[in-house]
C-alpha cells in the first residue's frame, strides 16, 4: 500500500515554529486561515491586517502581504485597503481588547457599512500580550490583573457578546461564533472561516467569525484546566453558532 | 484651462488633490473645514474616486493608512480637535513610511476653542505631533493659488520620501476667494513597488510596519527616517523672500498672516523704510538657512504670527549671531492689522537692538 | 490702483453674492482681487459681510480696517461699519433699511438710496436690492466697469436662475442711475 500524505502545513503558513503559549489557540487560528487561503487559492491577493496584541505574531507566521495597523484600527485600515483593491481578499486579526475596546466604534462601523472583508476575532477574555488584564470580554468574577477580586458589573459592566451585537446590523453578511477547544469545534470553526472567505470572495459584504480561545497563561491555569474551563464557563455566556448568514449581497 | 477662476481656497485644495491624482478622501465633518468634504463627495464621484464619511477621524487617519499602504494617492482633511485625534495614525504612517496627506484648516484652541483663523497649531504640525522621533512635511500656503498647487507638491513630496505630509492652513484661506490658475497635465502617481497588493506567485510577501522588536533594528529605522528629514532639508525647503537692500528690519511671518505682512511692507516702502519679507513655506523642513542669510543682512528680526509665539521658536533658532528679534502675537483669532505690523516694525528700526523679546 | 469695500448686512440679503460678481468682474478686468466672507452664526437672519479687495498690484491683506467703501443693507452693519469708512470713501445704504438718521458720516455725502422700492417699483422684483446696491456702488466707486459686471452676471448663472438675468441688468442699471444722480445733485 502506498503511503499517502493526509495532513501537512497549510502552504501560506510559513515554515516558522509558533512562540504562541503552550494551550494557547492562536496558533489553530493561524493554520484555518491558512487553509482558507490555500483553497481559495487566494495567497496571491490576501492581505492580513492584524492589530495590537498576541495578533503582531501573524507578521511572522502566515505568508501573505501584511498591513500593521494601530490598536483597535484595523478595520478602518482594512477598509482603506479594500476600497483601493476591490478585487483582493482583506481580512483582520483581532483580539479582545483591540475589536471589542479601544476599537468598538471602527468595527461597528465596519461592519454597519457592510465593507466587504473579514473580521477574526480572538476571544480569550484577557489582554493576553500585557499581562492578563481585564478585557470588555472577561467574565463576571472572573479574577484578572486588573480586577483582583472578579469582574464585577457595578465597577466593571457586564461582558460584551460581539457576535450578538454585529449581528444585528444591516451591513453584515455573516456572523458566528465557533471554539478551538475540541476537535467538534475547530471543525465548525473550519467551515465558518471558509464560509466568511468565501461569502467575501462573492461580494456579500462583512463577515465576521468569533473564536473562543484559551489564554491558559493568563487564565493561571494549564491548558488540560483551561480548556474544561471554556466548557463549563465560557460557553454557557458566549454560546456557538451561526447568528446570521445573509443569502444575498445587500439588505435591499 | 488657461483661465482664471475665482475660487474658495478650500475648493482650489480640493481640485489640487484631484489634479495630483488623489481619488481616496475619508473624513469627518468639523467646521472650519467642511467645504472641503462636501465639494469632493461630488468632485471624485465624477472621476471615479471613493469618498467616506467616516465614524470618527481616528477611523479616518487609518483608512487612509491603508489606501496609502494598498499604493493609492489619498487623503484626509480636518481642524485642530480633529487633527489632534490623528496624531497616532500620522505617527503609525510616519514609522511604517506611508505617504498621504492630511489638511488642518485650523481652529482656536486649545480645546473646543473657536472657529476663527489661528495658527496655534504650529507646534503640533512641525514637531510630529504624535509620539515617537518623526516628523511629517508640512506646507502653509498664504493664496488660493497656493491651495491649488501646495496640494499637489505635498502629494509629491509625500511620494518622494514616503512620509505623511501635512498642508496648514486657516479659515482666511480656506474661505477666502481669489482668482486660479487650474494646470492642464494630470500628475502621474509613481509606481510603488513597496505597496500591498497581494503577493504574486515566486516573490515574497511584504510586510508594511512600525514595529521593529529584535535589538538594533528600532535604533537603524530611527536613524534611516533621521536621513529623510536631512534630505528634505536640503532638497525640499521651499520659501518665498522679497528683501531690500539695506533692509533696516526683516518680516517673517507664514500663512495667512503674511498676508497682512505682505500689505504691511507696501506701506513701509511707500513711507520709504528699507524693510525685507521672508515667509517659509515648507515650515518642516524649515528654511533655516534662508532665514539665517537674510536676518545677516538686516540685523534685525520682527516675527509676526497668530498665536502666542511658536514659529517664534524656529526664527530664534535660526537667526544670524548678534541679531535682535521681537515677536508680533495675535492668538485667539486676532489678526495683526498691516498698520499694527508696520507700527512695531517702526518701532524696531527706531529702537537699539533689544534682543529677544516679545510684544503682547 | 487699490480699492478694499466691505458689504454688509443681513443674511439672506444677498450681501455674499454681489460681493462675488464685484470680484468676478474684478478678475475679468484682468486686475488682482480677493473676496473674504465673514458669515454670522446663522446662514439666515444673521448678520453678513464679506470684503472685496481689489488691485492693480499683488493684493496683501484680504481684510481691511480702513475700506474705502462700505455698502451697508442693515442697521447693524451701518453703526458697525461706517465709522472705520476712509475720509473721501464711499458709503451706499439702504434706505429702505437703514434709518437714515443713524448715518453719522456727513463728510461722504451719502446719497440716500431705497433700495427695496426701487427694486420693487422700478425693476419689478423686490428681490433685486441688493443688485440695486451694487449698481449704485459701481456708480460710486467706478472700480470696476458695469460692462464688467453684466458680463458676469450672463456667465454667472445657469439653468433655471438665468430667466433672472434680465431683471439683474436693469437692476444693477437702476442703481447706478440712481447713484449717479444723487451725487450729481449734491454737486
């Protein structure tokens, strides 16, 4: 019988070793867009803007054009892209703190003027690149740097759902939210990204996919702990699912 | 289009960007500035060119960031609040060396303050006025004219050094009419092979950034802007000097306030005082050494602005040794009448050499 | 030459716009101008000025403080203005407007000018004062040829607001022969 190879690294994904946090799920993100990228055969007309935080690493690891942009802008930067070269595939990378903070007003925007990119968005509930910090994202109670005795909505508000809220805006086409933390869910989270590449190859307007991700890092606990606790936490607040999926290009 | 036509010095910037090949603008409503948003949401439609209104100027200066990045010639325009809110993309453009312009049709500041003319924002224009060791080319026309052919030197410019460039005005100018000569040529954009377009099959892929982590690097990029700046000192200092022989006292002043200096030297002559004029026009890269040459020759400096004194600093900085230097300040939308200008001038002709000191 | 006028007066008056034909025709007279407007809080109702500056020579300060002429459509705009006129300037008021008695400035021999009657009266449109004015003005100051400025007025509007241009004419004429006449009379 003649050996036949089944899985190997996604061709846009370059030959770098990641530094991501062991448990951390940056790195599955990293290898979906890859495949997204590679089936489409798009690499030659994909631009990643990542924004600030652990998303810097993307700089370095997928084998695309890459565009920096301050934190919290990348949509506003994707947007400047995709209005130059229309014909290209534009996708952001973002985390807690960079969409759902500093840069809620530029994705709602995004998103409400139905731009026709791709927002990924990393949810882990903490600012992980400094330090663990209380994110819009971090649950109730959950204890962080930055709130030592537990998120408490009098002080703190409650946590945002994104995906919910995007949701609800004439401009998106797609919206959803998958996990990483099994291998059920990175199978959904697979199809959702290339169902978001797919629908902006066709013009449909904004897609956005949500990942639930584990910072066990930050989280202090191991990544076994970590990924039980997205189970028993995370997903009864954040649940999955496909919150829209528009069939046409536009509203009208 | 050999005629000449009157024109607001907002629509005259507006058609020197689409002259220059500009066809991206995003931007945010604020007054003084809004003819300029409104005549293009019309003006680029009309040749196929994006025009966004966007949520907030910090959106704005980023989507900019990413035309630029993407290769295309845009640009943004606003007012002191909303100049200030760009900063950090400015400084994001300046690190990552994308070219772009950006307006400030000035207000009153600091704060809300008001909508009359003011040129209080020297200081954050020439200086960087984000974080980090950068600057961006600023020019400051004093006509409508000006307006019209600025624009496109500063896409130039900007093009050239791949650096944000920054036109400062006020609402003098950008209210003002006066006649205009529009040019015939379209400009064309260079190519620019360090643009973002997707990465074709065997090259590879580029990266458009400000970060630079690893030991060194941050210290080379510092120093490799440092060389732009040098060069545009030496190549791309622009000024405009009409000196006397035997100038008794030099006029510096820049922007709409030479104006009234310009108005200020007719009369002087005409009482048969020696008086010389300079008005930098690239006020960074500043014309220094221009500066320097023409305060030899008359000793005597009297520098007239709107605002408590800030291109004040560079006059200071760059005058010849020995000369003495009074400062005319009008801040808060005042303006210095060309009799209040030629009354100090007078005065300093009159007076020994007072070195240094300001008239409020 | 040089010539720097201030027109004021309300919004809505049509102060901006005959402020614009004056520098218009100033420019087809191949001279230097400049036109600066100075708007009131608001568009309407608010007060409105705008100074025109014209010159033979490379034209300074596109504001003055010393005009030579003042068109005032307003009693606020005449006690604002009237008083900073140049000794020998001009100064054209609305009459129809303005009360005569707040005219302070004996020594411009101002020739009392009703504009809004003579619009409404002479011309047909009451909506034509302003352009009664600037005829006057023109009368008064001979800065720029009235050939100039009807040449501008036919090239100054398009579509539906060219039906008017007729009665912009004999408007503008209609002022000038009232200001001539005035003068005239007071020798």
């Amino acid at each position: 019988m003649k050996l036949q190879k089944v899985f190997a690294r996604p061709a846009s994904l370059a030959e770098i070793s990641f530094h991501f946090c062991p448990g951390c799920h940056h790195g599955i993100v990293h290898r979906l867009l890859g495949e997204a990228i590679d089936t489409y055969g798009i690499r030659e007309k994909t631009i990643g803007v990542p924004g600030v935080g652990c998303c810097v690493f993307l700089y370095d690891y997928l084998d695309i054009d890459v565009c920096e942009a301050p934190h919290g802008r990348a949509p506003a930067v994707a947007t400047g892209f995709k209005r130059v070269l229309p014909r290209n595939v534009v996708f952001t990378y973002q985390g807690d703190g960079d969409l759902g903070a500093i840069g809620m007003s530029e994705v709602v925007h995004t998103a409400n003027r139905g731009e026709n990119i791709t927002v990924i968005f990393v949810n882990n509930g903490v600012y992980g690149m400094t330090g663990g910090q209380m994110a819009p994202t971090t649950l109730l109670g959950q204890q962080t740097t930055t709130s030592a005795f537990g998120r408490d909505f009098h002080r703190d508000g409650y946590p945002i759902r994104m995906t919910e809220m995007l949701a609800t805006l004439e401009g998106v086409a797609f919206a959803a939210r998958v996990t990483l933390h099994n291998a059920a869910g990175v199978k959904k989270a697979r199809k959702a990204v290339m169902k978001a590449f797919e629908m902006q190859l066709n013009n449909m307007g904004f897609t956005f996919v949500e990942f639930i991700s584990a910072c066990p890092t930050n989280w202090r606990l191991s990544p076994e702990e970590a990924t039980a606790r997205i189970d028993d936490e995370v997903l009864p607040y954040y649940p999955l699912g496909i919150y829209k999926e528009r069939k046409s290009p536009d509203y009208l | 289009m050999s005629e000449r036509q009157m024109m607001k010095g907002s629509v005259a910037l507006a058609e020197g960007a689409v002259a220059a090949g500009c066809r991206y603008y995003f931007g945010y409503p604020i007054t003084p500035q809004n003819d300029i948003p409104e005549y293009l949401s019309v003006r680029l439609a009309e040749v196929d060119g994006v025009f966004i209104q966007a949520e907030s100027e910090i959106a704005s200066i980023n989507m900019l960031l990413g035309a630029a990045a993407a290769g295309a010639r845009a640009m943004t325009s606003s007012s002191g609040p909303g100049i200030s809110l760009m900063q950090e993309g400015l400084s994001y453009m300046a690190g990552s060396e994308l070219p772009g312009l950006a307006v400030n049709i000035t207000r009153i500041g600091p704060g809300l303050g008001g909508i009359a003319p003011s040129q209080g924002d020297y200081f954050q224009a020439t200086r960087g006025g984000g974080h980090g060791d950068y600057h961006v080319i600023v020019l400051a026309p004093n006509s409508v004219q000006e307006m019209y052919d600025l624009t496109i030197k500063a896409f130039e410019l900007a093009d050239k050094y791949r650096n944000p460039a920054l036109i400062l005005a006020d609402a003098i100018l950008g209210q003002m009419k006066e006649p205009v000569l529009l040019h015939d040529a379209p400009q064309r954009v260079p190519g620019k092979e360090w643009a973002l377009k997707g990465a074709p099959v065997g090259l590879p892929t580029k990266r458009i950034k400000s970060l630079y982590l690893k030991d060194d690097e941050m210290e080379k990029h510092n120093w490799h802007l440092f060389r732009k700046y040098s060069q545009m000192r030496e190549e791309d200092t622009m000024v405009e000097a009409d000196l006397d022989e035997g100038m008794e006292v030099l006029l510096v002043s820049f922007g709409s306030c030479s104006r009234m200096v310009q108005s200020a030297v007719r009369m002087a002559r005409d009482r048969g005082l020696k008086v010389g004029y300079i008005r930098p026009i690239s006020l960074f890269p500043f014309p220094g050494d221009a500066l320097r040459e023409a305060s030899e020759k008359a000793g005597k400096v009297l520098t007239v602005e709107m605002n408590t004194g800030q291109m004040w600093d560079d006059v200071r900085l760059n005058l010849a040794p020995g000369c003495s230097a009074r400062l005319l300040a009008r801040p808060g939308g005042g303006i210095p009448t060309p009799g209040q200008i030629l009354e100090e001038a007078e005065k300093m002709i009159k007076a020994g050499d007072e070195v240094a000191k300001s008239i409020c | 030459m040089y010539y720097d006028v201030i027109l004021s007066g309300f919004g809505g008056q049509g102060i901006l716009l005959i402020g614009d034909l004056l520098a218009h025709a100033a420019m087809l007279e191949g001279l230097h101008v400049t036109w600066m407007p100075s708007y009131g809080v608001e568009m309407r109702g608010g007060a409105a000025n705008c100074t025109v500056v014209i010159s033979s020579e490379k034209i300074g300060s596109p504001i003055t403080d010393e005009p030579c002429g003042l068109i005032a459509m307003s009693n606020p705009s005449l006690l604002k203005f009237q008083g900073k006129v140049k000794k020998e300037g001009l100064m054209v008021v609305n009459t129809s407007l303005v009360d005569s008695q707040l005219i302070e400035r004996g020594d411009l021999g101002t020739v009392p000018l009703p504009a809004n009657e003579i619009a409404y009266q002479e011309v047909g449109e009451h909506k034509m004062a302003n352009i009664v004015m600037l005829g006057a003005f023109l009368a008064g100051s001979g800065v720029v040829s009235m050939e100039k400025v009807e040449e501008t007025v036919d090239s100054f509007f398009e579509g539906g607001k060219r039906k008017n241009i007729p009665l912009m004419v004999k408007a503008l004429r209609r002022g000038f022969q009232h200001q001539k006449e005035g003068m005239e009379h007071a020798g």
